[in-house]
C-alpha cells in the first residue's frame, strides 16, 4: 500500500503571493488533517477534512483554506501569504475520523521572503 | 485547553543504553489518548505508541514503553538499547475532541542524539 505522499517538496513565495500544498491520502483512507510545523515547535492542527467536507478547524484564519477531492486526494491553499506562514506543512491521512493510526507525509517546507 | 510539556530540549544517550523522554500534560477530559511520534530529519511523522487514560498496562512496542503515570500526568517514552538511527526528534501530543472530529496536540520536542 502507498503512504501518504505530499508536493512539492520545497516552495519559496514571496509576502502577499498565494501558495496551493497538495497531498495523496493513503490508499483507503477517508480523512485527511493539515498541521503547520513552524521551526522549533510542534505541529499545529489547521483543520480535517472528512468525505470532502471540512469538520474541525484549528486556530488559523480563513486565508488558510483547503479541499479534499473524490479520490481523498487534498489541497491547502493559504492566500496573502505573511512571513509567520513560513513553516512545515504536514498532512496526515487516517481511515476514520479518529487520531489513531494517523499517517503522515514528509512535509512540504515552505518559505516566504 | 489541552496542554502538553516536554522538558527536555536535548538528550543524549550512547548507543546500546536506555533513555527516558519526559512528557507530562494538562487535560480535564476523563477519556485521553496520549501519542509519541519520532521526527527524523527528513520531516515525516512516525507514529512510536500510544497509550490511552483507560488502558490498565503501560504500552509498549518492541524498544519502545511508555511509563505511563496517571495521577501525576505524565507519560514518558523509554526506548531500550539505543541504536544510531533514534537520532531524531521526538513528539508527545495529546487527542483533543472537536465535536465530531479528533486533532493532536502535540509539545514542543525532545531532541535525541544517540552516540557511538
């Protein structure tokens, strides 16, 4: 089975531009939760995705926002990007709601000048 | 709000010993589940073991335990025989309820460098 597998890689925008991350589920999975690593810290919750509808958002303003598509696939896209938003991105796929047997990507490292 | 603390900013340990990561928490929830992730350098996740408020026996898997001390919230990872490739980060977090949907709070990291 594939695991879950997010691009680019690495992604260098400037303040104010608009960014969209993508991420590939892993196979048979449902559920899809974004979370923003900044340097040093602990990833955050940004929000989850079930059945291609949001249903629990963290603490992150709406120019944070996302997608999950028919075959569970995901975007996130952050508008207006500032320079706070430079960080991790990580999404984490699972079979069901729940935070067990969460499996997550590599990241995409984002940097904003 | 849930809280986790991790004190440790950096650990060290020789190859072959064991090493205990400190992780305590703050919920007033009566239903938990508390989670350690390893963080290599190449960025990703990797679930280690978890360990749930009700679960009447420490977790363990393989090298990995989990201490697991319930009045004084806390719950430290042991790894046992430390091999070169646990050089990493570590994460304790937490599950939170969302009204319908979980997320993780995770703490701030341990870094463990094992040496040779």
């Amino acid at each position: 089975e594939t695991g879950v597998t997010q691009s680019p890689t690495h992604l260098i925008k400037t303040r104010g531009q608009q960014v969209t991350l993508r991420c590939s589920s892993q196979s048979g999975h449902n559920t899809v939760s974004w979370y923003q690593q900044a340097l040093g810290q602990g990833p955050q919750f940004i929000f989850q995705y079930y059945r291609e509808e949001e249903n629990g958002r963290g603490n992150f303003p709406p120019r944070f926002s996302g997608l999950q598509f028919p075959n569970y696939s995901s975007e996130l896209n952050v508008n207006a990007l500032e320079l706070d938003d430079s960080a991790l991105y990580l999404c984490a796929s699972s079979a069901k709601q729940g935070t067990e047997k969460l499996f997550f990507g590599s990241g995409t490292q984002l940097s904003v000048l | 709000a849930q809280k986790i603390t991790q004190t440790q900013p950096g650990m060290f340990v020789q190859e072959k010993e064991a090493v205990t990561l400190d992780c305590t928490y703050d919920t007033s929830d009566p239903s938990y589940g508390l989670f350690w992730y390893k963080q290599p350098s190449s960025g990703e996740m990797i679930f280690l073991i978890y360990q749930g408020s009700y679960d009447q026996q420490n977790a363990t898997e393989g090298r990995y335990s989990l201490n697991f001390q319930k009045a004084r919230k806390s719950a430290n990872l042991v790894i046992s025989a430390s091999q070169l490739g646990d050089s990493a980060m570590y994460f304790c977090a937490m599950r939170e309820n969302l009204g319908g949907s979980e997320k993780l709070v995770f703490g701030k990291g341990t870094k463990l460098t094992v040496n040779p």
